[in-house]
C-alpha cells in the first residue's frame, strides 16, 4: 500500500518540533534582550550568540558519526528533557532575580551541545519515516513551518518579552521542550543500520580525515570552502548582533523583532519561488549569482538606514536575495556529493560555515565596544563583496552551478576505506 505523508511519526514530529520551536524563538530573543540590558556590553553579546556557533564548529565533524551509531529516538528525547529542566532552572532563577551571565552562559552552551547532536538526529529520521516519493514535499513542509514560526515569532517576541517578562518566556520554552520530548516517545523511528555499533575516536576522526580530502581533492569544492569561510568571517557577524544594533540605533526591542521577521518573511518567499516555478540551470546560476551580489549593497543600506521602517524594508529585499543565492548553491552542491560520506562532507562545511560566522560575532562584537555598530557592520559588509563576485564568476563554480556532475551511488562495498575499517573492527 502506498504510504501518505502526513503518517502518524511525520505529524507527531513536525507538531512537537513546532511547539519547541515557537520556545526557542521566544527564548533566544528574550535572554539576549537580559544580557544586553544587565551589562550594556555588545562583547558580552557577542560571547553569548557565538557559543552555539563553536560548539557547532567543533563537533559537527564527528556528531553524525556518533548519531548513526545512537539510538535516535532516545537521543532526541533525552536532550529535549534536558533542554526541558534547564530552561526551567534558568527561568525560575530569573524570575527570584538569582540569574547571572555566567548560569546564562552554561545554559547556552548545553543548549548548544543538544542542538548540535538533535539536528541530524532529527533530519536522518525524517528521511525515515517520509515515504520515498513525498521526501521533497516533506521537506518543505518541515521547512516552511519551521520559517513560518521564525517569521511570526521574531515579529512577536520583542512585544511578548515587554509584555510577559523574561522569566516567563523563559520558563515556557522549558515547557515546550518538555511538551516535544512527550511527543517523541510515541514516534516509532526505524533502526538505523550503525545503531548499536561501537563509538570510537579513530573511527570518527578516520570519517573526518576522509571527508576533508575529499573536500579539498576537488577542484570546485576546494574553492567554495575557504570563500564561504571569509564571507561568513566579514558578513555573518551582524546578523548575529541585530539586537544591540536596534538598541544602539534607539530603533527599540520590539523593532528587532521586526527586522528579523521581514528576514524570515523574504526567505520563505524566496524559497516558495524556487519551489513553485521551474528554472533552467543557466537561469539557476544566473539568479545565483544576482542574489550574491544584490545582498551586499541591501545589506549596508539597511544598516544606514536613517529609521527602524526602512531598515525593515532593505533588510527584506537583502534576505530575499540571500535567500535566492544560497538555496541554488546549496541545491547544486548536495547534488556532487558522494552518497556514501555526504552527512560526513556536510559536517565539514557545516564546521567551517559556521566557525567563520563564531569569529564573525565575537570581532564584531568587540569593535562595537570602539566604534558604531552600524558603521562597523557596514565596512565589513562591503570587504565581502570582492570575494562573491569572486566566486560566483569563477569558471569552476560556473560549471558546477549550470552542470552539476550526479551524486555517486556507492555501494557498500565501495565505502572509502575509514568507513570500511570502521564497519569491519564494529
């Protein structure tokens, strides 16, 4: 029988993982509004917004490894429970005014730890438990919620935050954790085919090493990588610290929320354009490359925008294009990957992506303690320009983008020889 998409496991999923969500969101904006307001200081936001980014940074190379081997349902529900209690520690601590930046911090790394392991954990068994023949409308359907709820939540949360208070946001992600962890347990998520087989540290690091090979033995690859690196370095860092750049520029809390919100409302129409209509892959490199280039200038005219509406208004057509270029590229490149170590491949991207965006936040932040943030955010912006257009029009991207080569269907006795060793010493 043919299976439907909407399956008991997919909905108790997606629903609990909406509800978390809508807790996250409220909670990210709510603790950087506490931290910025206790000590005044964009460094310290800076610190703060980048621990997840390290974390990610760190073990995203070997968390897939570890993952495949796990039992995922009882992984994802162990850290929504623990996520759960430590939100609600953090919330009760805030709301007896106990909370300090260092309890802050600790909350945010072990959120940052969880997170990084409930991701693939979570997209590996989605591939599971969506048919074969619904995996792209699956997909966008987990996706355009999850967007939807960043979309409607950042517009919400600077008002709620004025309106309920920190504390209690606080304590209503903790619920939500705890109300998804519930949900879990009833999702009957299939064994994977490494459950249960040892975790060993040359093992993973055999995985890593194959993966960066691979990255850097290819003539496309090897130029993506260190380019996506030096533009999350100058780029990525003031999307990380909008909040004390609406403070500083006295656009107010609730219009953080607003300018997050038309981000996340531009990405999500960009992302039904790119599902609905059909486009050639010339047209494909082409609007690209437009949205690379396009982003940048947006961007610096929503940081010197001289009101919080027309900051909105840049920032929605500058997400909308930054939307635009990385979903093609992205699509493109999944694409090349070799089927057999993708999850590994992806990790190393992930890591690099995200360790420039890490430094991006934290040096930011630091010269917002000197100079106008808006300034500084706007010099940096720029710097990146030369380096898009660098790789945009480069003769190996263009190919890659217009033509790219199939992904390799490995068998598994054509593993590379790490993950075959590893097999064989499990």
């Amino acid at each position: 029988m043919k299976r439907k998409l909407w399956n008991k496991n997919f909905t108790l999923l997606i629903q609990g993982n909406a509800v978390s969500t809508i807790g996250d969101v409220m909670y990210g904006i709510a603790i950087g509004y506490w931290v910025y307001q206790a000590t005044g200081s964009s460094a310290l936001m800076g610190v703060m917004t980048s621990i997840s980014m390290f974390v990610t940074m760190f073990l995203s190379p070997f968390c897939g490894g570890i993952v495949d081997k796990c039992n995922r349902k009882s992984l994802i529900v162990a850290i929504d429970l623990i996520q759960g209690f430590v939100m609600l520690t953090v919330g009760v601590l805030a709301y007896f005014n106990a909370l300090s930046v260092p309890i802050v911090l600790v909350a945010a790394l072990l959120a940052s730890i969880g997170s990084v392991f409930y991701s693939p954990a979570i997209s590996t068994i989605l591939l599971d438990i969506i048919p074969r023949d619904e995996l792209v409308r699956g997909e966008s359907v987990y996706s355009s919620i999850n967007s939807t709820i960043n979309l409607v939540g950042s517009a919400l949360s600077g008002v709620m935050v004025l309106a309920l208070g920190v504390p209690l946001i606080v304590v209503i992600n903790g619920a939500s954790n705890l109300y998804s962890a519930i949900t879990e347990m009833f999702v009957k998520v299939p064994k994977s085919t490494q459950q249960n087989q040892p975790v060993t540290v040359k093992g993973l690091f055999n995985d890593f090493s194959m993966s960066v090979k691979t990255v850097f033995s290819d003539g496309c690859l090897k130029i993506f990588v260190p380019c996506a690196l030096i533009v999350n370095l100058l780029a990525a860092g003031p999307l990380s610290l909008l909040l004390p750049f609406c403070m500083e520029r006295e656009f107010h809390v609730d219009f953080y929320g607003y300018i997050v919100a038309c981000w996340s409302l531009a990405c999500l129409v960009a992302a039904l354009m790119l599902g609905i209509f059909k486009f050639k892959p010339k047209t494909q490199y082409w609007l690209m490359t437009l949205g690379f280039v396009l982003t940048t200038p947006f961007m610096i005219s929503a940081f010197l925008a001289p009101n919080g509406i027309l900051c909105c208004v840049f920032a929605f057509v500058a997400g909308f294009f930054n939307c635009i270029g990385n979903s093609i590229f992205n699509a493109s490149m999944m694409l090349a990957l070799p089927k057999a170590n993708r999850n590994a491949i992806l990790g190393v991207f992930n890591s690099a992506s995200v360790g420039g965006t890490a430094l991006s936040t934290v040096i930011y932040g630091l010269l917002g303690e000197f100079f106008p943030l808006h300034i500084v955010f706007s010099v940096g912006t720029s710097l990146a320009l030369p380096i898009m257009i660098f790789m945009c029009f480069h003769p190996r991207i263009k190919r890659f983008v217009q033509d790219p080569p199939p992904a390799e269907d490995k068998t598994e006795e054509q593993l590379p020889p790490s993950e075959t060793q590893q097999q064989q010493t499990a």
